[in-house]
C-alpha cells in the first residue's frame, strides 16, 4: 500500500527570526496599552473619592496639612472654645461721643446684672455726710427762648411737668435733633453738668483727677460739683467721668449737697421701699432724708426705690427738681410718684 501525500494544511515551516520578532513587539504593545487602561481607570476612583471596591467615600488629604490639623489633641467643643475669635467692639464704646456740657447727655448704658442687684460695700464716690455750709444756690428763672417741648416727652408722660419747668428755665435743654432721650441713662460727668447749672461759679482753683485732663470737657462742671459737695473722687485721685451714676449715688447728692436736713429715724423712713435692703448701712441717713424731704420720685411703683440701678435723665430731672423744692427754689409739683413719707 502506497504512501498518501500531506496536504498542504498539515505543512508547518518553521518560524523565521523576522515572525518571532514582530509578535514580541505586538504582544508588548497590547500589554502596554492594557496597563495604562487599568491604571488610569483605578487612579480616577482614587481622585474622586471613592473606592473602587465598595463605592464608599473615603477622606482625601491635603498632603500640605499637618498631623495637628488632622488629628485634633482636643474634643471639639473644648478646641473650638480655645480658639474662638473675640467679638469686635463696638464702635459706641471704642469711641466716646462729644457732649455739650450745658445738657444732660446720654451715656453708655450699664450692662444689667445677671441673677440680682448687687449692693455695694463701700461708700460710692459721692459725700455721705454734708459739708458745713451749703453752696449758693441760683435757679434760673422762666425764659421765653428756653422753653421748648421735646417730641419725646409728651403731656402725659410721667417726669413731663419736671422736665418742662427745668427746661423753661435752661437749667437742662435737649439734643440738636430735639429730642429729649428721657430713658437715657447719665454718667457722672454728665450729672455734674447738670448739677453745675444751679451752682454759682466761686473761681477756685480747680482739683486735679488723674483721669480727667485740662482740656475734658466737662472738667469745669465736675470741679464746681466736687467743691460744692454734690460728688468726690476716688481714693486713688481718679474721678470715672464716665461711670454711670446710680440712683442712690443721685440721691446721696441732693441730700449731701444741698444740706437736707437728717431724719431721726431713718428706718421708720425707709420703711416705704420693698428694696430697703439692697441700701447699705452707711447710705440709709442721707437716702432717708431725701426720702423726708420729697426728693425721693419713684416711676413706676413709688415703693420701688432700685438704689443700685443707673437713674435716666427723667429721673434726675425729676429727684433735681424736688430737691430745688426742698430748699425753697422752686414751686411744688403734684405727682403721683413722689414718695412722702
């Protein structure tokens, strides 16, 4: 039996140099192309945020931060407490307004206190005892160009008739927008201001304060205050220009510079005040014989007194008003919030 010849499909030449070579760079090529495909597609789940696995977001860090930055040593609240910026001031308080002296201006108003009213332990910076002699005493009288009325003060307003017999007599007068502020708060120059109108200038030489210059302007008026026994400094020569003034520190004044007479029983005369308590010892003779001499003007509850409490223009009017009554200066004026023993 005879050999069959081999077709040709079972003919297989060896491969040349030339074929092996070629295939080798083919394969290389689509291996590199594989690899640039894969690495690329997983750098892009890295760059957005994820992970290619799961899906879920992961935190991307910012290589320029430090350990610190990312890693608190603090709890939150504790670090967020620490480097919490302070609040800006204010322009009101970082900058002082410039005041007439012939008006009561207004004043920065006296943060409340939180959780009641603290009585104070030391004699404030006014006079608990009346000096020897009182000061000459000029009110001024009714003048036709210093009456006004003032949009803020209506006719039944509580302090209206105070307000306006001062005002008729230029002993206190308004702002240049011609308003009043009744509700405004004073400071202790601006009550000096006040006090200086019914003074009579005697020339003396003026008391240093280490914290008022030569050129404040209400220097002349806390100097004519001091001397006539109406205020006084600090132990430390300083006299607070700009401290609010409280009620009791008012009346402390009228009674001590104004000479008013001391009752003889100051606890039967302070009876009438359900804060009687809130009055330190060494203050109860003068504020009683305010209190004896109708000086007292509580708004809204006459037995109300509120000692510690910085006293607004309106009141001042008012307690400055009856103190010139007092002392025979002025004619009386009915009210229901003047208190009478």
């Amino acid at each position: 039996m005879s050999d069959q010849p081999r077709s040709s499909s079972d003919r297989r030449d060896p491969l040349g140099f030339d074929e092996i070579l070629a295939l080798l760079i083919a394969f290389s090529a689509v291996g590199a192309v594989l690899w640039w495909s894969i690495g690329r597609s997983a750098d892009s789940w890295v760059r957005r945020g994820f992970t290619p696995r799961t899906g879920e977001v992961v935190p991307t860090v910012d290589p320029a931060l430090s350990e610190e930055a990312i890693i608190p040593t603090t709890p939150s609240t504790e670090r967020s407490r620490i480097i919490a910026p302070t609040p800006p001031i204010p322009e009101a308080t970082r900058r002082s307004r410039a005041v007439d002296p012939r008006v009561i201006a207004p004043a920065v108003v006296a943060p409340a206190v939180i959780g009641g009213v603290s009585t104070p332990t030391v004699p404030p910076a006014v006079p608990t005892e009346p000096l020897a002699s009182p000061p000459p005493i000029v009110v001024p009288p009714v003048s036709p160009q210093a009456a006004v009325g003032f949009p803020d003060v209506p006719a039944d307003y509580w302090a209206f008739p105070f307000i306006t017999e001062l005002s008729r007599r230029g002993v206190i007068s308004g702002f240049d927008d011609g308003t009043f502020q009744p509700e405004q708060p004073l400071t202790r120059a601006q009550y000096a201001a006040l006090i200086e109108q019914v003074l009579v200038n005697e020339n003396q030489n003026p008391i240093d304060f280490t914290d008022i210059p030569a050129n404040f302007w209400g220097a002349p008026a806390v100097d004519e205050a001091v001397k006539a026994g109406f205020l006084k400094g600090y132990p430390d020569a300083s006299f607070q220009p700009n401290q609010p003034i409280s009620k009791m520190q008012v009346l402390l004044s009228l009674a001590n510079g104004f000479r008013l007479p001391r009752s003889t029983n100051p606890d039967a005369a302070l009876q009438l005040f359900q804060d009687r308590g809130q009055i330190p010892d060494w203050a109860q003779p003068a504020v009683a014989a305010a209190a004896e001499s109708s000086v007292v003007v509580n708004y809204p509850n006459r037995n109300q007194l509120a000692p510690n409490q910085s006293t607004t223009r309106a009141e001042v009017a008012a307690m400055l008003y009856q103190a010139l009554t007092a002392t025979g200066q002025l004619q009386p004026i009915q009210s229901n919030y003047i208190v009478r023993p």
